[in-house]
C-alpha cells in the first residue's frame, strides 16, 4: 500500500485542507491518529543540484477557510502572491503576475509541498511533535511503499525506497515544531534529494476573513469542480468570474 493519501475528488478549499492536515503514513498504529494535524504550516523547499526554491506558508482558520502565501523561484521566472480560499468553492488571488493559471499552480506547490512535510514528519515522529528541548534527531529509511499525494489538479509520486533524515525542535510548550528534513528518493535510476525547512503549528488559529472586507484588489476565481480539473484546471478555475464586492457577497453565491 501507498504511504499518503490521495484526493482526486477534491472539489474544494475544505476538502483540500482535510487533506493536507491528514495525510500521514499508513504504517501508523491507529488509523485515525492525527498527532501532526496542523493549522499552520511553512515550508521552503529546494532541491539539491537545482536552481531555485518554493516557499509557501498555509494559514487554515477555524471555519476551513484559508491563506496562502507563496514565494516560488525557478531559473529566469518569480512568482508571488497571496491566495484565499473562501467558502469551499473560491479562490482570491493578489500579486501574481504572468500568464493565467500561474495561481492554480503555486496552490498545488504549496498544497503538495505541505502534504509530503506532513507525511515525512508522521514517519520521522509518529506520535507527534518531540517534547519541548534540545533538537529531536530523525532517521527513516523505507524500502518498499512509495509516498503517493494529490490534489485535485496535480499528484505526485516518490518511488521507494526511500530516506529521510534531519531535526525537529520545539522551543516552549504550545510553541511550533521547526524542522530541517532531507528527503532522498530515486528518480529516473538517480538518487534524488529534496530539502525542507520551515514550522509546523496547531495553536488556535486567529484566520478569519470577516463577511464586511472588501474584495477591491483581489481577483476572484472559481475552484475547479473534480469533473472539470480532471481535464481543463486551468480552464475551470478562471472561467465566469462572478461579481461580488465582499466576502459576504461571494459566500453567498453558488
């Protein structure tokens, strides 16, 4: 069996929230564990012998909604911008530049990004974040199940076997874990390594997007439905654009 979870009927902001605070390895001893669920969750990204970095930070409120913060660079292009997901069906974009579909992108890097951190750290730590203190040192080593991760516009898949090494700190009790995780796996008969570092929290969160702001500087967009991202998710998140004026307004849309 795959190690992760996979959620190609994701429709939504909720769904894919459910889906990053609750993928986890299958070889943890009780199935509904959920000792690394979390409600904010940064990441940075790079990848040995490769220019460039994704950086994102995945801010979850108590009502589902949402905010993304993505700083991804590649050789020759930059992208950054804030994203809201409001309601399970929208999403707000500001400060992304480029050719459209660039926002569906940097969700689905920062979406698949915070999956795999999840997954590595429930492998490394299955009983949840170290005890506050010194630097918690983590080795695993898999050699037969892969790690399997999806939302509902893009998946990915690391072969086994597989390795992880790093640290987890936890400064004070109630304080985030931070990690330095390197996560080494075969690509196309080389060893492929990623680095991780970033924070991971479950204090409550303060998130919440009133129905009064105004939506003046944000570009709305639909979230794609399973049907349509499973061909065109581009396509379907831009498509008839509503007209709202506030966060009430949208929510109140279909």
């Amino acid at each position: 069996m795959a190690i992760g979870t996979s959620c190609r009927s994701c429709g939504g902001a909720v769904a894919m929230l459910a889906l990053i605070l609750t993928a986890r390895p299958t070889a943890l001893p009780a199935e509904g564990s959920t000792a690394w669920t979390a409600n904010d969750i940064s990441v940075s990204r790079t990848v040995a012998g490769q220019p460039g970095s994704a950086g994102s930070r995945f801010e979850v409120g108590a009502n589902g909604d949402a905010r993304i913060a993505v700083d991804l660079r590649t050789e020759g292009m930059h992208t950054r911008g804030t994203i809201l997901l409001i309601n399970g069906r929208w999403m707000l974009t500001q400060g992304f530049t480029g050719a459209e579909g660039r926002e569906i992108e940097a969700l689905d890097a920062a979406a698949l990004n915070s999956q795999l951190v999840i997954v590595l750290l429930t492998a490394a730590l299955p009983n949840g974040p170290p005890a506050p203190g010194t630097p918690q040192h983590v080795r695993v080593a898999e050699k037969n199940n892969p790690i399997k991760i999806a939302t509902a516009s893009k998946s990915a898949e690391y072969l086994a076997p597989w390795t992880v090494v790093g640290s987890v700190t936890v400064q004070a009790a109630e304080a985030p874990a931070s990690y330095q995780l390197s996560f080494t796996y075969p690509e196309q008969g080389l060893a492929r390594t990623i680095d991780f570092a970033g924070s991971v929290s479950n204090a409550k969160s303060p998130l919440q997007f009133p129905d009064s702001m105004k939506l003046a500087g944000w570009k709305i967009h639909r979230l794609p439905s399973p049907e349509a991202s499973s061909s065109h998710p581009d396509e379907a998140a831009h498509r008839a654009t509503p007209r709202a004026a506030t966060v009430g307004e949208l929510r109140a849309l279909e």
